[in-house]
C-alpha cells in the first residue's frame, strides 16, 4: 500500500494548482503547489527504494461482481523499479525547468495541475501489477496528453495536434481492453504474475489468448510511438518543451515498452517477440530517416525519440531485457536534456522552431555545453552514458546478422542527424539584432540552466555507476558502434560545418524523407472514411424522412401545412415501429 | 430498522406522501410561492430515505393485490426518487410552477406503481401516468411545446397499444394478471413468442432502443430542458424497470429467456445497433441537446448489454447502469437547462464556456468524461462490469463492439470540451444555488461511486438475485 502513497504529493499538488487557477493572484503559487508535490513524491520513491525489503504489496480491493474480485494490484518488481526510478529522477527537474519556461502568468494555474496529474498516472502505471491498476493510469496518461499537447487553446495546430494524439492513443486504449477483457474470460485474472505462472503451465495456448495479446502490443505500439501509429509524436511537438521533455521524450513514450517488458515471458513464450523485432526495426529506421529529413527543431528530436523506441522494442524483440532496460534509463536523461537545449534555443529566439532560422547554440557557452553532452550521449560517444545504451543492443543484435548491420546503420544515421542538429544552427547568417539576442541568451531564467546542468552532470554521472558495476562490455561491439557513430559524425561536420549543409539540404533525398512516408495521407483517408460513414447514416435518416415526408404530402391535406409536416413525420416513427415489430417477428420465426 | 418500520406500513406510506404531495400542490400551490415547493422537495427526500430504510432492512412484502416490495423495487424506486429530487431542484424556478410540480407528482406516482408492480396491471397504469404527465408537462410550458408534446403523445399511444396487444395474447392462459401468476402458466411457444415481440416493442419505444427511438432527438430537442431531463433520466428508466420485470419474471420460466435464447439474441441486435446509431449520429450533431439526446441512446444500447447476457452479473450490472445513468445524464441536462435559459444552445455557443462559468465547465467536463468511460469515474465502472457481463456469458462481440462504441463516443463529448475550454471574450454568468446543488448530488455520485462502485453495487446484487435466482 505504501506505494500508493507515492501518488499523494503529486494529487495534492494538482489540487492546489487547481485551486490557485479559481483566484485571480494566486496563479503565482501555483507552480510551487506542482514542484513541492513532484519533489515530496520523488523523496518518498527514494524512501521505497531504500526500504524496499519491508514494503508491502497488498491488493486492495476495488469491487467484487458475481464471483470476481477486481483489485487495484501493485508490483515493485525490477521492470517497476527501473520506471519509477526515472519518473523520480526526471519529475522535479522538468516541474523546476518550467518554472522559468512557462511564463504565461493566468494560464500557469492549469499547467501545473495537468502536469501534477500526469506524473501521478505515471507513477501509478509505475508501480501497477495488473491490468486493472495499468489501465486506470494508462486512461490517465492518454487524457493528460491530450490536455497538455492542446495547452495553447488559442492557437488552432496545437488542437488538430491533440486530437491527432487522442485519436491514435484511444484506437491503442481500445485494443489494449478488449485484449484486456479476452485474457480475463479466459484466466479469470488480470494479476501479471498470476498471468505469467499460468500461461507458462499450459501446454498449448488457445489463439484468443495469442490474439489478445497481438493486441495489446498493439495498444502497446501507440502509446510508444511505433510504426504505423508513429504519426501522432511529432504532431505533439506543438505542446509546451517541458511537456515534450517529460511526456513525449522520456516517460509517457516508454509505457508502451514498460508493457511489453513486463508481459516478455508470456510474448516469448507466445512466439510474438519477432512481430515486435519487425515492427521495432521499421520504426527505427523511419525515425532516423525522418530526423534527418526535418528541419524542426523540437520535430528533429521526436522522430529521433521514434528511434530511440524502436531500438528498446528491437531489444526487446530479441530478449534481451537488461539490455533494453540499460537504454530505458539512459534514454531518459539523454533526452529530456536534448530537449530542454530545444526550448532554451526557442526561447531565446522567440519560439522560433526552424533550424535555418535560430541563432546559434553557442551563444551560451553552457548551452553549448549540455546540447553537446547530450548530442554525444545520444550518438553513443564513450565516456557519455548513451553509449551504454548503444552498446547493450548493439551487443544484443550480434545474435542476427541482419538485425546489426541495420543497428549499424542506425548508429551512423544517429550521429548525422543529431550533429545536423547542433551544427546548421551555428552557421546561420548573423541577424542584426545580435546585441538584444545576445542579452537574451545570457538573460535565460536560472531555473532552466539549472536543469540542463543537473541532467547533463547525471548524463556523465551514470557512466561512473556503469563503469562502478563493472558490466560485460563486447569490445568488438563497441569498436563497431563508435566508428558508425563518429562517421556520421564526420559526415554531418563536412556537409554542414564545412559545406553548411546546402548540398544536403537541396536534394531530393531530404525532400522525400521530411515527408513522413505518407503515413499521414493513410491517417487521413481513414478518418475521411468514417466521417462519410457517419453523415451517410444521417443523410438515409433524412432520406427516409423524405419519402415518408412525400407520402404524407400525397395523401394529406394540400393546405394544411402543419398537419403535414407534423404527421409526416409521427408516420415516420410509427412506421420504424411498425418495421421494427417486423423485423423481430422475423427472428422470431428463424429461431423458434 | 424492523422496529422502526413496521410490517406493511413503509408501502403504504409512500403511496400516502405520494398522493399527500399531489393534492397539496393541486390544490395549495399558488404561483410564486415558494414554500409549498420547498415542502414537495422535502417530502419527495423523504421517499427516498423511506425506499432505502426499507431496503436497508430487507423488507419483503406484497399489498393491495397490486404491489409488492423487494429489493429490487426499493433500490430503483428509491434511487430514481433521488432523480425526481434532482428534477425538482433543478426546475425550482422555472416557469410555470404549479404545473411543473404537479406532473413530476405524476411521474413520481407513476414510478412507484411500476417499480413495486406486483401485476402488470401496475405497470401498465404505472407507464401511462408517466408518460401522459410528461406530455401535459411539456404542453403546460406554452403554446410553441405543442410540437414535441404531440409526438410524444402519439408515439406513447402507439406503446400502450402495443403492450395491451402483447397482454391480450397472454390472458387466456392465465386471467390474474400477477407477475409471478403468468409466469407459472403455460402456453404455446409461438404465442409466447408473438407476445414477448410486442412486448419488446411497445418497452423498446419508451427505452429508446433502435429502430423505435427515432422520436427521441426530436423530442428530446424541442421540448424545455428540464422535461428533457425528466425524460432522459426517469421515463426512460422506468420503462427499463418495466422490462427487467416483465422479461425476468413473466418470461423466465417459459425458458424463452436466458443466453442463445431468442429474447437475447433480440435483445444483442437491439443492443448493438442502438449503440452505433446513437454514437454515430450524434458525430454530427451541432445542438447540444440533440447530441445528448442521441448519446443517452447510445447509452440505453449499453444497458441492453446486460439485459441480453441474462445472467445475475449482467442484471446486476444493467442496474448499476441505470442508476449511474440517470445521475449523469440529469447533472448534464441540469446544466444544459440552465444555459438554455440563458440562450446558449448550439455547441458553438459552447465555446468559452469556463470563461462564462467555470463551474458549469468543469462539471459538464467529468460528467462527459464519465459518459465516455474514462477511469475512475462512475461510466467507467459500470462499463466495464456491463461488457465483463458479457464476456463471462461468451458473448466476447458484443463485448467488444461495447468498447469500440465507448471509444466512438469520445470524439463528440471531446469536441464540447475543447469548445468549452477555449478562450473567449464573453460575460461571466452564474447558476441558481439550485442548479449548483443538483450538479454537485450528480457530481459527488459519479466520483465517489466510481472510485468505490462497491457502495451500489453490493445493492445492486441484491437487487438481480431478486430478478434472477
């Protein structure tokens, strides 16, 4: 029970600011309402970790219908740990970034309780055992992400974003319960170790329970961001940067992953893991082609985010947890940090978003300095702690050749995208404002500087953990993944620090890659589809109507206009009723 | 509680304050004078506590040849008496008064005769008061309410004709009329068969089931927003009480009911094609009203679910969805009334609502979500016990189409909250204290039970082992 506690804080918090919102002077306490709660939940995480022996995990009963007992269960298993670790780590840090990044004084109020209720669904997705516990805080985290990538109600591509996000998350919801409820009809349990130890007594497992398990990766893919659900993540760029830094980078992304991870005995055991090792390779390489097509610079980063995903899901497909794991962490870090570089640029730029368009990263030395920690931690440069992460699936791939020769590939296109990134910036034409830019630069709130230092001083921290832990490195491996890496490096330091990149930025290729594979047209055709559906139902209504409608005209009275619209339309209903009546006496005469 | 409320008294009591109420205010109430209101509104509060003490101590009885009391009857008597309370409330200062009043007398008599029917006399004339005093509710309104109350009053004709057709069929096997009389007699299966059809089809018109419904956008549109809340929450719940009773107990023991018989599987196509017709239609809607209209049939397809998997699980959850219902769809409708006086009608004008009233806002929001079945509100946890209903009875399509309806729904309760969430330049308005008391009862009711569902679902058990044994 103890770690439902965990939740308390941050509800509270969300309560305050909301509250705060109701008063017209109160907005100013909202945001300490929002850190105060992130950071009284991280200590209290931090107190589970350290009395982790004596903590326990009773079930706490929900409800019971007929012969069921549907529970709230929790787990604090390994899987558990390594996600609320970083829900911990990177909560404060971005409560504390936005302090200085959200200077929206009447709006700050709803920031903060939407943000306080998202770390408190992640914390309980965190910490949940069963599917009815995942659930409820997966519900959470799509309605939040919603709110929070629609924050700018008054401009109008932040809502077509949102609602793009909620479409593709419900359409995940939907598969995820309905795999939900089949696995329940049939073990008449939504506790995942009580899951894990029957599946694996069976002998043979019937296909509805393979089937509903397809679709909870499924459900799975959209809440992570993987193909053909991807579309959705770099819409979501139009929310707030901390949100992208914390939702859309670093925790909200990886419940997908969270999930298979822990379902990984029964997926393995079910044949599934090379449906996720496909589908994790093809949304890799769509985002790293992606990332080095776009020109946007918080877009840049989703798409590499896309990768990143695919990367755990190729681990995963492979099975090799750990290794999967070791990149869940180090992602986390590495890119909340990328990100948070991402808003300090457009803030200094007036939220400018276009590469060609900001001025450089180095007009704050420490800036400069965090971008290209987490530039070379995410390209996989030792001694920067994303290169563990590189280097453990990397090392997993070895066990497929195909699967590393693309790995490869990855790691080069890794480093050309995300130096791409740093670079096309700083070699930008001077603007003549130059002198105000520069006052803005240096004029960043504290409490974002804060942030960037924290996170890239965890970034070099974790190689130390690593190397402390003495892990297995496979220095074959390791010698592969630094060479693909540093010649994608190379490679986007001549065609855009040498060249500025025009040779690149005006060919066909990047052209076609920066249009997002069509996806979005498939997207579109689908909901066109449905939308048809829906106003053909009411066109046949009124349709109907018409006829009825002219019969009526026929028979009743020319001159009496009332009584024919009238009865027109009562004839109507009576004569649904009428068809209705025949239609089950129909029925009637099949079955009896 | 058996010392406090004595053999046989409890019933009688409560048809006592209900006709106690009606004359009072046939008589008594005079325009504009508030206290004869206040009076009905605490009587009508206390039925409520009577129905429940008197479940609360598991009182079992039959009177006057017509009624009978059992926890079934009780729990839903004394919870649509909480709807009625909220009706009341909500139209405390609506125009005209007297009239008003009365008519909700009416229903409220109207509902206990079909909730303690013991014959299905009780039911019939049950069914008739409530829907003749909610034509005479909506005509005494004025002149420009002629439209919905005559359709109404047609389409409720057509309803009892339909039913006294399906009785006369059952009579010559059994003349007493009492629900569990009819149910020991026997007949031949086509007739039984013919029988029930019109049965479902005279219920399924009051109960908005497809292809019977199609009055109800038009209805429910044109006639004053606080009939339509009465409509939406009690009428149609009532006419849901009419069908657990008549096809649980009338039909059970012809063994016509139960799973893979003919009324369920009559039962899973009513189901499932209300819920794509209401969830469909209401994409397009741009009133707010005709948009809960068609979602309040979508919801009904919900509660077929239940009706249809026929086992003690399904009933129990078609009674925990009832009531769950009526609370959010009367906290909807209450809010709609009052911005309807204010001449905010279409969902564009809905627009910057929380600028006009942040209350109304957010309140309308959670009780949207909890139509939608988001967690942890009181939507979720019925849904999910209706299709885990049907899952346990293998009806895993039915099931599964419940689901994907529920997610169709989000998109038009999700357009309202992003038009009501937006910033606009408009003058702030507040509610009546009344309206934010009726919102609150609503509010506090799908909170606390969706976070503890066990609070009515214990009830509701007892209730379904009344129904189903």
């Amino acid at each position: 029970m103890y770690l439902l506690y965990l939740l308390l804080p941050l509800l509270l918090g969300a309560l305050a600011a909301f509250i705060c919102s109701f008063s017209s002077g109160a907005w100013r306490y909202s945001k300490y309402a929002g850190l105060g709660g992130a950071v009284a939940s991280s200590l209290l995480t931090l107190f589970a970790f350290l009395k982790q022996n004596t903590i326990q995990l009773g079930q706490l009963q929900w409800f019971t219908a007929f012969h069921s007992t549907f529970a709230i269960s929790l787990s604090f298993g390994y899987i558990n740990q390594v996600l609320l670790a970083v829900v911990a780590v990177i909560s404060p840090l971005i409560f504390f970034y936005s302090i200085g990044y959200m200077d929206v004084p009447e709006e700050n109020s709803r920031y903060y309780a939407e943000l306080s209720l998202f770390a408190a669904s992640m914390m309980l997705l965190a910490v949940s055992g069963g599917f009815i516990t995942l659930f409820i805080a997966w519900e959470g985290l799509g309605i939040t992400s919603y709110l929070l990538i629609g924050f700018w109600t008054n401009k109008d591509a932040p809502q077509y974003a949102a609602r793009k996000a909620i479409t593709t998350i419900i359409i995940g919801d939907m598969m995820m319960l309905s795999g939900i409820l089949v696995i329940f009809a049939s073990l008449n349990t939504f506790n995942f170790s009580t899951m894990i130890s029957e599946i694996a007594a069976m002998s043979t497992v019937p296909i509805s329970i393979v089937a509903a398990f397809v679709l909870i990766i499924l459900g799975a893919f959209t809440k992570s961001a993987q193909f053909p659900f991807h579309e959705w993540l770099s819409d979501a760029m139009e929310g707030p940067t901390p949100v992208s830094a914390f939702l859309h980078s670093s925790t909200m992304v990886k419940a997908g992953v969270f999930v298979v991870a822990l379902l990984l005995p029964i997926l393995a055991q079910l044949g599934l893991l090379n449906m996720i090792l496909v589908f994790g390779i093809i949304s890799a390489v769509i985002g790293a082609l992606n990332a080095a097509g776009s020109t946007h610079i918080k877009k840049i980063l989703a798409y590499s985010t896309i990768e990143d995903l695919g990367l755990m899901f190729i681990a995963i497909g492979l099975n090799a947890l750990a290794a999967a794991m070791v990149l869940f962490i180090v992602q986390a870090l590495y890119k909340a940090l990328l990100f948070m570089n991402a808003g300090s640029i457009m803030k200094a730029n007036d939220e400018e978003t276009d590469l060609y368009k900001v001025s450089s990263f180095s007009k704050n030395r420490l800036l400069f300095a965090t971008a290209l920690i987490g530039a070379l931690s995410i390209a996989g440069i030792f001694p920067f702690s994303g290169f563990f992460g590189k280097l453990a699936v990397d090392s997993a791939g070895l066990s497929n050749s195909t699967v590393y020769i693309v790995l490869i590939v990855l790691d080069f296109a890794t480093g050309f995208y995300i130096f791409r990134w740093l670079f096309i910036p700083e070699k930008n034409e001077k603007k003549d404002s130059e002198i105000r830019l520069r006052a803005k630069y240096a004029s960043q709130p504290k409490s974002m500087t804060v942030s960037q230092v924290i996170l890239a001083a965890l970034v070099i921290f974790l190689t130390a953990l690593f190397l402390y832990t003495n892990i297995e490195v496979n220095v074959g491996a390791a010698i592969v993944l630094t060479a693909g890496a540093g010649f994608g490096i190379l490679s986007a330091y001549l065609l855009f620090w040498r060249l500025a990149g025009l040779a690149w930025e005006r060919s066909r290729t990047r052209n076609f890659l920066s249009k997002g594979f069509f996806v979005n047209a498939a997207y579109l055709a689908i909901a066109k589809g449905t939308r048809a559906l829906s106003t053909a139902i009411e066109e046949i209504d009124y349709f109907i109507n018409r006829i009825v409608y002219l019969g009526a005209f026929g028979v009743a009275d020319l001159g009496n206009s009332i009584r024919r619209s009238e009865t027109g339309i009562v004839n109507f209903y009576a004569a649904a009723v009428a068809i209705g009546i025949f239609m089950m006496l129909l029925l009637l005469v099949l079955l009896v | 509680m058996q010392q406090i409320l004595p053999a046989g008294i409890p019933a009688i009591l409560l048809v006592l304050i209900a006709f106690m109420v009606l004359f009072s205010l046939f008589t008594l109430l005079s325009r504009k004078r508030r206290i004869y209101k206040v009076v009905e509104i605490a009587a009508v509060a206390l039925i409520a506590i009577t129905s429940f003490s008197m479940l609360l101590s598991g009182y079992n009885s039959n009177f006057l040849y017509l009624f009978q009391a059992n926890a079934f009857s009780e729990l839903l008597f004394g919870a649509l008496s909480i709807g009625i309370f909220l009706i009341l409330l909500i139209s405390f200062d609506s125009e005209p008064q007297a009239e008003t009043a009365m008519f909700v007398s009416f229903v409220m008599l109207g509902l206990f005769m079909v909730a303690f029917a013991y014959s299905i006399i009780a039911i019939i004339v049950g069914l008739e008061f409530v829907i003749l005093s909610t034509v005479f509710m909506i005509l005494s309104y004025g002149k420009k309410y002629l439209e919905p109350a005559l359709k109404l009053f047609v389409l409720g004709a057509i309803s009892t004709a339909i039913f006294v057709v399906a009785l006369a069929l059952l009579l010559p096997y059994d003349s007493s009329l009492s629900l569990v009389g009819i149910a020991a007699a026997g007949a031949g299966k086509f007739i039984v068969g013919l029988s029930l059809v019109l049965f479902v089809a005279a219920l399924s018109i009051e109960s908005a089931a497809f292809p019977f419904n199609l009055w109800v956008p038009d209805v429910y549109d044109g006639a004053p927003g606080n009939v339509t809340a009465l409509m939406a929450g009690i009428n149609k719940k009532v006419s849901f009480i009419a069908i657990l009773e008549i096809f649980l107990i009338v039909f059970a023991s012809y063994g016509i009911y139960g799973n893979s018989q003919l009324i369920s599987q009559a039962f899973f196509l009513i189901s499932i094609l209300t819920m794509f017709f209401g969830n469909l239609v209401a994409l397009v809607q741009k009133n707010i009203k005709r948009m809960f209209a068609y979602s309040s049939i979508s919801q009904a397809g919900y509660i077929f679910i239940g009706i249809s998997a026929a086992t003690h699980l399904g009933i129990e959850a078609s009674i925990f969805y009832i009531i769950a219902h009526m609370f959010m769809i009367i906290g909807a409708f209450a809010i709609v009334f009052w911005l309807e006086t204010k001449n905010i009608r279409s969902i564009e004008e809905y627009a910057g609502l929380k600028d006009r009233n942040a209350f109304a806002a957010v309140s309308l929001t959670i009780l949207m979500l909890s139509m939608a079945g988001i967690p942890p509100l009181v939507g979720f946890a019925g849904k999910f016990v209706l299709f885990s209903s049907a899952v346990y009875a293998n009806d895993i399509i039915l099931a599964l189409i419940g689901i994907a309806n529920s997610f169709l729904s989000i998109y038009y309760y999700a357009k309202v909250i992003n038009q009501m969430f937006q910033t606009r330049e408009v003058k702030r308005i507040r509610p009546g204290i009344n309206i934010i008391a009726a919102v609150t009862i609503c509010l506090i009711f799908v909170i606390a039970v969706g976070i503890y569902p066990q609070l009515l679902l214990g009830w509701a058990s007892t209730a379904a082992s009344v129904l189903v044994h």
